[in-house]
C-alpha cells in the first residue's frame, strides 16, 4: 500500500440523488480522513523502524489496523447503501410504472395520479 494513496479509488457515485448527496460526501470525506491517516500512521511507523524504535513502530501499526478496520466498516456501509439505493430506486420506478395507467381507466383522474 506504499504505492497510490487509499483514497485514489474514492470517486463520486453519479446513482445518488440530490436528496442523499450531502450525507454520501460526508461520508465519502470521512473515508479520505481514515485514508490519509493510515498513510501517515505507515509513514511514522517506518520512520520510527528506521531510527530504531520498534515498540513505537508496533504501536502505530496496531493503530493502523484499527484505522483501518473502520474504513473497511464505512466502505460495507456505503455500498450497503448504494444497494439499498438502487433497489428504492428501483421500487419508485415499478410504483409509478404500475400506477399511472389508472388515469387511462377511469373517467377522472385520482389523487394518486397528480
């Protein structure tokens, strides 16, 4: 992971709506925080082996991994979301396809076809 940073592969979703935007780049810059700070948690922890300081070094990598096991969490929970998404999408999209001949059957149009 010394390569490209974490956070390269973050890119925006163009499947959310305007609605959910604001909480996905919440989200989305929680996941850069995370990313830059396992970098530089690696960073310390290499320049702390170089200078002799092992104890040091373990720490911050036992730190690492705890950083990132929550950005592995908040990756699951923004695909989650992403799924649970499309599939509302997806029902909406069914909804208005099943509701709307309903003006073409009847003599006036209902409420729920406004």
């Amino acid at each position: 992971m010394l390569g490209l940073p974490l956070f390269s592969s973050l890119r925006p979703r163009p499947s959310l709506n305007t609605s959910s935007r604001p909480s996905a780049n919440g989200v989305r810059l929680r996941l850069m925080r995370l990313s830059e700070a396992a970098e530089k948690l690696q960073r310390q922890a290499s320049a702390d082996v170089r200078f002799g300081k092992e104890n040091e070094a373990r720490e911050l990598l036992i730190q690492k991994r705890k950083v990132m096991q929550a950005l592995d969490k908040s990756k699951g929970r923004i695909e989650l979301c992403d799924k649970l998404l499309a599939k509302l999408n997806e029902a909406i999209a069914v909804k208005k396809t099943t509701d709307w001949p309903c003006c073409l059957t009847s003599r006036r149009r209902s409420a729920r076809c406004v």
